[in-house]
C-alpha cells in the first residue's frame, strides 16, 4: 500500500495505487461549509480504473473536529462526505 498527500489540508488516502498521479480528486475546500464532498477517479496511466479496487483507508491531519464517510461507487470512483464540527481554517 502507499500513502500520498492529496490537499495541502492533510488529507491521506491509501489504497492499492502507486502515487498521487493515480488519481483525479476534485470537490471544494475553500467554501466554509459545515459539510464538504470530494470526488475521487482512480486511474491507471491514462485510463480510468472501472471497478472497485476495494476501501481506501482515509485518514484527515490536523486539529479540526470532523467525521467522514468514504462511499464506494464500485466503478474505480469514490465520495468523501467529510463532516465539520466546526470552521476550520486548516482546510483552506
């Protein structure tokens, strides 16, 4: 398994790629909102990954009190439903 920063917030997501080039993330983080979805494709070279490589393990740094969900489409793509507490500059 390798490990790979995704956001400048701290945010680690491991599973069975090789680096960050291995995956297309995208939501908003700069939005103060008290919940945030992140988008994630994996990918093997140039094309798509379309089944499910299994749970990534997702694990967010920092001191921001949250709680999040990873959600499985089964088809290579992943939500993250990233809950906070509170407002957290950190994610910016």
């Amino acid at each position: 398994m390798s490990c790979y920063l995704l956001f400048a917030a701290g945010l680690f997501i491991s599973s069975f790629t090789n680096g960050a080039e291995n995956a297309l993330c995208f939501g908003a983080l700069r939005l103060d909102l008290p919940v945030r979805y992140l988008h994630i494709q994996l990918r093997y070279g140039e094309t798509n990954i379309t089944q499910s490589v299994g749970p990534l393990k997702v694990s967010v740094l920092g001191s921001c009190r949250h709680r999040f969900q990873l959600l499985d489409y089964h088809d290579g793509s992943y939500v993250l439903r990233l809950r906070l507490w509170s407002s957290c500059l950190q994610m910016v």
